[in-house]
C-alpha cells in the first residue's frame, strides 16, 4: 500500500463491496474508526465526536432500513409514509408545513407521500376552511385502521433493534438523544 493510499479493512462485503462502515459487528465498526483516523489523524479534529454523530447516523440507518424490511414492508409503506400516519394519529389534522416539520421531512417528499397515500385511501387534503392558500391534511378511516394496526408491530421492531440495551440504558440513550436534539434545534 502506498503512503497516500487509505488503510483496507476486512470489514463485511454487500453484494460483494466492501461495508467498511456497516453495523455488522462491534469490531468492524471500531476498525473504520481507526481507518478513519490512521487516514486523517494528522488534522486537528474533534475524533470523538466525529465517532458519535456517524454511530447515530449509522444507527438511525440499520433500524431504519430493518423497520422498513421486516414491519413496514407488510403495509406497503415507507419510513417517512408511516411516520406521516402516525404524526396524523396522535395530532390529528395537521397543515402541511407542521406535518413535514413533525415528520421531519421536506415539504417536497411530504407532497409525494400523500400523494401515495390519498391514491391508497390513508390520508386526504382539503383546502383550508378560512384560508384557501393553506392544505391541510387527516387521516381517513382506512389509514386509521392501518396505523392501530401495524403500531404494535412497529413497537415490537423498535423494541428488537433495542433489546440489546437495559432499561436504564434505554432510558440514558433517549436523554442523550434528546439533549443533542435540543442542542441542534436551539443552536
């Protein structure tokens, strides 16, 4: 290997690449974090956090793409189509800017998904009563059932992607998540 080439991992293969920065195992995530830094350490950089915000992207990706796979895939819905459902669920008819910002989505890819949804029968749009410029969204009766039903087998995934965590640390993980949240949106 030349002195500019990066360091080669033997990290797990996907569809026969390299997944230098897959979640298979504890150790090869720690390996791309030592490649990362043997590659760049000679800068002035912040290695810690630089490790925390990739684990929680790298995190938030694998239980994303596992929920889809193994819940979501049932109903035919996308991450972002169901958190759509849900936000509608527990709030009730939203405007389409509050529902993009709690589904935490573009108002773009929150045009698409209720276009997918209304064509299924989940969701509808209506103008505004006293504000015709304004498009505000609810459930219709068939996403209703939809989302009482595959809520219990959403829990049941997030509780599978977390199983490997106490409580406590269940509890300490959702506070430190929420302290950086908070962090993010007040900075």
């Amino acid at each position: 290997m030349g002195s500019g080439d990066a360091p080669r991992d033997r990290g797990t293969y996907h569809r026969g690449v390299p997944r230098r920065l897959a979640a298979s195992n504890a150790s090869d995530l720690v390996q791309a974090e030592r490649d990362i830094r043997a590659r760049i350490g000679d800068q002035k950089l912040d290695f810690a956090a630089m490790a925390a915000v990739s684990n929680i992207y790298r995190a938030a990706n694998v239980i994303r793409n596992h929920m889809e796979r193994n819940v979501l895939s049932g109903e035919d819905l996308s991450w972002a189509a169901f958190t759509v459902l849900f936000v509608l669920w527990i709030w009730g008819e939203q405007q389409t800017r509050d529902l993009a910002a709690e589904a935490g989505v573009t108002k773009g890819t929150l045009t698409g998904v209720l276009k997918t949804l209304e064509k299924r029968g989940l969701a509808r749009r209506r103008a505004h009563e006293s504000d015709r410029r304004l498009v505000m969204v609810s459930l219709e009766p068939k996403g209703l059932g939809v989302i009482e039903r595959l809520f219990p087998a959403f829990n049941m995934g997030e509780a599978f992607v977390s199983a490997s965590l106490s409580e406590r640390e269940k509890d300490q993980l959702a506070s430190l998540l929420r302290t950086i949240i908070r962090a993010v949106e007040e900075g």
